[in-house]
C-alpha cells in the first residue's frame, strides 16, 4: 500500500548537495511531493525534510540510494514517529471591503496572520499541517485567490529525543530489510 | 618514482624549514602527478586538449606512464580493462568538454559493473565556469549519475586531498568509478603540496563487517535446506575472496551457479561449478534455480538478465543474500535473510558455521537435466568454423590460462558459455551497461595491466568498428593482443531478437566493414583471415607465435543464434532452445 512518508534527512553543508538529492529522487523514479532544505543545530549540517509516496519497502529503498550519497549523513523516516510536520503558507487574497471581515474571521480560526494588505487585497501567512493549510484555503478560495506560496513540510519528532549525528559520525544504524531483519550494523 | 622538481630554491627550503614534514610548493598539475604517483598509479590513459595541456606539460616527469588512446571512451574502458585485470584502480584522463564527455560511458560501464576508476578531467579557467566558455560542459553535473561520487575541485590546496579521497571512495566498499574535474587555472597555480594520510568522510562508512545475527540466520537457512544452491557474482572477486569461496563451497556442498560477471570466481571445471544462469545460461542451471529450496547469493546483485522474470524466480527458494551494498538487499527480489557486508569477511564468519555436506540426489536431479543432444551435436563440426569450436580452441591453446575481453553481442555469450573460466579476473566483459566497443580497449587496458598473461580480445564484427581505432594504440604499444573478431556481417545479436521475436524483419542489422587483412596491414601488424573449421586451430597457434597485435577475421555463419535464449519478459524456465535440439526439453 502506497503511502505518504516525511523523511528526514542530514546532509553535509556542501555545493551541489541538494542537486545530487533530487537527481537522484529522479533517476529512481521516487516521487517528490515535496523537500525543504535549511540550516540544521549543527554547524555544516543542512537538514531537509522530504515528503514522498510509496509502499513501504520503496520508501526504505529511497532511504538506500540516499544513503549512498557520500553528503548524507542521516536519513530517518518520521511516519510512524510521533512528529510534528508543518508548512507554511502566504495567500494573497482578494479582498473587497464587503468580505474583509469575513475573511479576517477565516484567518483567526486558522490562526493566521494577516502581513500585507492593500485596499483590493489581503496577504496572509499561515503555519500548520499540510490538512490544516488545505482547509484555509479551500474557505478563502470562494473570495478569489490572487498568489499563493506553500514551502513544503518540515517536520521534527515529538519528545526529547533529537534526530542528530552522535559523535559527528554519520549513523546508518539499523535499516529494516524486506521482512523486518536488521539488515545492517554499524 | 618522480624525478625531483626544479623549485625556487628559496621557498622550498623555507617551507621545508617550517614544516616537520617536507612540503614543497607544487603547480597544481605536479601535484596532480605527485598524488596519482602516490596512490601507486603506474599507468594512466588518456588524450590531451586546452584544459589539460598544463597538466600534460608536467606528464613526461611525472613517475607513471600515460598511455595515449586514441578516443577519450577508449581510454575509460582501457582503465577498466586495466582495473579488472589487476584489481587495482583504472585511471584515466581528459580535457575539458568533448574530452570529457567522451569518458561518460566508460563511467556508466564502470559504474554498473563496480570497476574502481578513477577519471581526472580539466575544466576550463574558474572565472569563465558557467559562461558557456569554450569547451566548457558541467561535466560534475552530467556524470553525477554515472559515478560514485564526483568532485568539482575549486582551489589548488584541494587537489592532493580531493584525489585521495577519491582513491578511497573508488577502491572502498563497493568500488565504482570517481571523477575529479580540475579547472585549468589550477593546474598553473601553485601550493605546498604534502600527501594527506588519512580520508575524512562522515557520510561515507561502508559495512564490511557483518552482522553475526544475520550470518548465523544464513547458516540455520543453509543447514535447513535440502536443495540449495549460490549464486556466484563479480563481489566475490572485487573481495578477492576466492580462496574462502572455494573452501566454503568444498566445505557445504552446495553447488553453484554463476552470473555473468561472476564467472572465474570459481573453477568451472570444478565437479560443483553448474555454469552460467540467466537470459543465456545453460537450461540445467536455470531448471536447478526453478528447483532450489535456498538460493545463498554472494556479490551479486539480481540483474534482470539474470534473473529473468522476477515473479517466476527461484519461486521455492529461500533467499539469503550477500552484499556490500545494502540499496542491492530487496532492491529487485524479495531478500529472506540478507547480510551487508563484504564477501570475504561474511565468507570468512560463515565458515565455522555451516557443516560439511553432499546433496547426491540434488546434484543428480541437476546433472540430468543437462542438455546433453546440444554437447554432443557441439562435437560434430560442420565446414564453416561455429563459434563455439573458435572459442574452445582459444581456451585450449592457452590452456585456460589466457585473459579474454569480449565486446558486446552473441559472440560475448558464446565466450561466455564455453570458454570454461578457471580463474579469476580472466574474464573481462562488459555485463550491467553491455557496451558495444569494450573489447578492444579493455584488452589494452588488461594487457598493460597484466603483460605476463596472454590476452584475447573476442569482439564482433560490429562493436569491432566502434573502436577499431585502437588497433592504433596496440601497435604504438607494442601489446602482444590477439584479436578474435567474429565476423557474421551481422549486429548479430540484435539480428536475432529480430529473427525469434519480429518475424525475422531485419532492419538495420547488415553491417559491411573493412577487409581486416588489409586493416591489419594498414596498421603494419598481422591479418589472418579464416573461413573452416579445419584452419581454426593453426591461425590460433600462428596468432599465439607473433609477438604485438594480430588481427584475425572468423567468418562464421551469418545467421548462427546463441542457444538457449530466455525470451524478453519471460522467466528462465521458458527458455528456447535451438530447433534441432529442443527435443531435450
Ligand atoms: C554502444 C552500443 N550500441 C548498441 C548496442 C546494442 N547492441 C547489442 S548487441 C549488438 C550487435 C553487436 O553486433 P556485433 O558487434 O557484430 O556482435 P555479434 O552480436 O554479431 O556477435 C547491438 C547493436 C550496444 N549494446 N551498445
Ligand atoms: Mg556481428
């Protein structure tokens, strides 16, 4: 069964890096919903965080292949973690006088803000889940949606445990090989 | 070893004073030289042009040989040819744009077949990077597929450290090519250059050491099954583990098959050695893969050409397989138990694991299904030489012994099906990216790799003339290679596929070509031509008493077929076998 996976995945801060990520996304023909790229706690280590769809066992090869990447030094899939994964939005709305109120209304319940507006237009800001930004957007699609912008999730895990490099060594732990056997050390 | 620069006296001594370690400032291209000197190289192939001309202009000090080629694609398969025949890394070298480009199939041949390369190419001066300058192509950016990694280097002090890194990557876990693209302007620029010892690389820890869990699942899987056989592949070699090889399989029983790359790993003259699986294996051993309760895969990654159809695959078996590369485990097949790691240390764990054993009645249901009406029609030899006698006289005249590179096509699976591999890295073909041209260069690449052993390069009459232009090399080189071509006027295979599976509409598969005679005596070196059966023996022998190249012109039935075939999209069970012989099936 084909499903949506949110990896998350450490990579050396170098030119080219994230070229040789989605190259390869394409070369195996793994699809990218979507991939967000920043600086991580780690001075050198940029952290992205990859949205992608397949059955497990396709999602567990694109963890392999990126693992191949000499720039990639952790790949840990936050599916079945308890993760927090957000992106953010800015929609610039149509805004006649009439419906600034009401849209303003949509905005709170959704907790977004409002950072730009002009007297025909409202442009707002808004952080949370994928679900929770489609929702905003298909109750301000009725007022008239000029431009949008989505970045894409980016996600952490819940709790006190962090997704970090010990020792600065990259760690391929355990990688879990078709029938669930751990199918490498280190 | 390297002569010693001429440097400004001055600096070197100042330098050499304020380092414990003697450093000395080095134009970029010495240090170039220095660092492939450093990292053993004794031979590199390669062709020169703009970017690279300061490199070259330190070549003829530098303390390895530079082989010149005569097409920058020959050069990355002489590399390869070298780095198959010695186990040690391939160099080879290019200039800017087409230069470059020109190295890009040897990288993907390299890079399929898990051959340690190492390319260096220049590029062009750093401040016209990305203006489209002349000769210019994002060659980092076009062989990012095709490599292991690669590198763009950016400042002269990177260049020492960069090519021992790329060595490392190259030669480490599971070997593949690593291209290293130097700008111009740094080949001029100089720093002090000191060799870097060690290899820093977070990202990259390759997993020699298995498992124990994961062996001993392996050994309880092996101790299990009643029918079990190996799958031998080319890691076994990349390990040089075929010393513990033979020990593990003398040790089970087991017999074993090999894949396309895999042959020599193993004595196939060995009483447990089945042959070659897979698209043009021998029907017994696709028939013992049909049967078998657990398939043990060692250094093999299930190519489709092996494999067949992956659903009618090895259907009853139990699957342990071994690898160094874990993207391989579960990637095509379904895997039971695999084990990352490194075939000789996994073979070396699971040694002391696994009981002694014999599996007659297994190895009697195999031996039967051998196709014996193919053996004995192979005895009766018609007028018009058959491959298969050309190719069995090669292995007898040199008794076995001889290296053979194949080109691409029927005659390469002729080669493959009865030449009979006694021993490793003998067998040099091209399996994962099957480029035609391979043959000739990579015999020059093995035979300046190995000059004590002899070597055949078997090629077809098509892949021929997509690098004859080498024949230019052998004969710049002196090499003593014998060159077998196997001359059926045909793209033979792709003839065939056109025969058994388009209603024999061949299109575009008639190739002419030159009088090789008189190719050869163009190229001042020897042409024999050879047209029966009864004239194989001697051109061989006449071949084999001529020191440098000989150019020998098989003409063989235009329209033979390599038997048995697995029809595209089938499994290895529904092979075809040839008309006169089907009856065995
Ligand atoms: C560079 C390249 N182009 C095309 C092919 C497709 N191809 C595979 S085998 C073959 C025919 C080879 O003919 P020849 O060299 O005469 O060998 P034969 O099959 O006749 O022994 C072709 C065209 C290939 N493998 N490589
Ligand atoms: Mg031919």
């Amino acid at each position: 069964m084909k499903k949506r996976h949110t990896l998350v995945v450490l990579v050396e801060d170098h030119p080219g890096v994230l070229n040789r990520v989605v190259s390869l996304m394409r070369r195996r023909s793994f699809n990218i919903d979507s991939i967000t790229v920043g600086h991580s706690e780690q001075p050198g280590v940029s952290r992205m965080t990859l949205v992608v769809v397949g059955r497990d066992d396709e999602v567990e090869q694109v963890g392999k292949q990126l693992y191949k990447l000499m720039e990639v030094l952790k790949v840990q899939d936050l599916t079945e973690a308890n993760a927090v994964s957000h992106e953010l939005a800015m929609v610039k709305v149509a805004a006649k006088a009439q419906h600034r109120a009401e849209i303003l209304q949509v905005a709170q319940i959704f907790d977004a803000k409002v950072v730009d507006a002009t007297p025909s237009s409202l442009l707002i800001e808004a952080v949370g889940s994928e679900d929770r930004i489609d929702n905003l957007l298909t109750m301000l699609k009725g007022f008239g949606i000029r431009e949008l912008v989505r970045t894409g999730a980016v996600a952490m895990a819940r709790g006190a445990q962090a997704t970090a490099i010990k020792d600065g060594r990259a760690e391929r732990e355990t990688v879990i090989v078709a029938n669930g056997s751990a199918g490498m050390a280190t | 070893m390297s002569v010693t620069e001429k440097l400004p006296s001055a600096t070197a001594s100042s330098a050499g004073a304020s380092h414990g370690v003697e450093r000395q400032l080095l134009s970029g291209a010495e240090i170039t030289c220095r660092s492939l000197e450093a990292e053993g190289v004794t031979t590199v192939f390669g062709y020169p042009g703009g970017a690279v001309i300061p490199l070259y202009d330190a070549l003829p000090r530098a303390g390895f040989k530079h082989v010149l080629v005569r097409f920058e694609q020959w050069a990355a398969l002489a590399a390869e040819g070298y780095a198959r025949a010695t186990g040690k890394p391939g160099v080879c070298m290019a200039t800017s744009g087409p230069g470059a480009t020109n190295l890009v199939t040897g990288l993907a041949d390299a890079m399929l077949d898990s051959v340690p390369m190492v390319a260096i190419t220049g590029q062009v001066v750093q401040p016209l990077i990305g203006r489209d300058a002349f000769q210019e192509v994002d060659i980092t950016g076009i062989t990012l597929p095709v490599t292991k990694h690669n590198y763009l280097v950016q400042r002269v002090e990177d260049i020492a450290p960069t090519i021992k890194e790329a060595f490392y990557l190259a030669t480490s876990g599971r070997p593949g090519p690593v291209l290293v693209d130097i700008p111009k302007t740094l080949f001029i620029q100089k720093a002090l250059y000191s060799y870097p010892s060690t290899v820093g690389r977070r990202g990259y820890q390759p997993t020699s050491t298995p498992n124990m869990r994961q062996v001993r699942l392996a050994a309880e899987s092996i101790a299990r099954a009643e029918r079990p056989l190996i799958m031998a592949g080319h890691g076994i070699m990349l390990s040089e583990a075929t010393e513990e090889f033979r020990q593990f399989v003398e040790m089970t029983g087991i017999p074993v098959i090999f894949t396309l790359l895999g042959l020599g790993c193993f004595p196939e003259s060995h009483p447990l050695a089945l042959g070659m699986m897979g698209m043009h294996g021998h029907k017994h051993v696709n028939d013992a893969l049909d049967e078998c309760d657990l398939l043990l895969n060692v250094g093999a990654r299930f190519d489709d050409r092996a494999t067949g159809n992956v659903n009618g695959f090895a259907p009853k078996a139990k699957i342990v397989h071994v690898d160094i590369d874990p993207a391989e485990l579960g990637k095509n097949i379904r895997t039971d138990v695999p084990v990352v790691g490194d075939a000789g240390e996994v073979l070396r764990q699971l040694l002391p694991e696994v009981e002694q054993r014999r599996y007659q009645a297994w190895t009697d249901w195999i031996e039967a299904r051998r196709n014996i009406a193919l053996e004995v029609a192979l005895e009766h030899q018609p007028e018009s030489p058959e491959p298969y006698t050309i190719v069995r006289e090669i292995a007898a005249a040199s008794n076995g012994e001889a290296i053979v590179t194949t080109d691409v096509g029927q005659h390469q699976m002729w080669t493959a099906q009865y030449f009979g591999f006694d021993h490793p890295d003998r067998w040099i073909t091209s399996g994962g990216l099957g480029t035609m041209g391979f043959g000739l260069p990579s015999a020059i690449g093995a035979k300046i790799g190995r000059p004590d052993l002899e070597v055949w390069a078997v090629i077809g009459d098509g892949g021929f003339q997509m690098s004859m232009n080498e024949l230019a090399t052998c004969v710049q080189e002196n090499l003593d290679i014998n060159i077998a071509v196997i001359n059926n006027g045909y793209l033979g295979m792709v003839r065939q596929w056109q025969d058994l599976f388009h209603e024999k509409n061949y299109s575009e598969v008639r190739i002419g070509g030159p009088n090789l005679e008189k190719l050869a005596e163009a190229y001042g070196i020897t042409g024999i031509t050879v047209r029966r059966t009864v004239e194989i023996r001697p051109a061989i022998e006449r071949a084999r008493s001529i020191r440098g190249p000989v150019l020998m012109d098989f003409v063989i039935e235009p329209e033979a077929n390599v038997w048995p075939i697995v029809p595209p999209g089938a499994s290895n069970t529904e092979m075809m076998h040839e008309r006169r012989f089907a009856d065995t099936e």
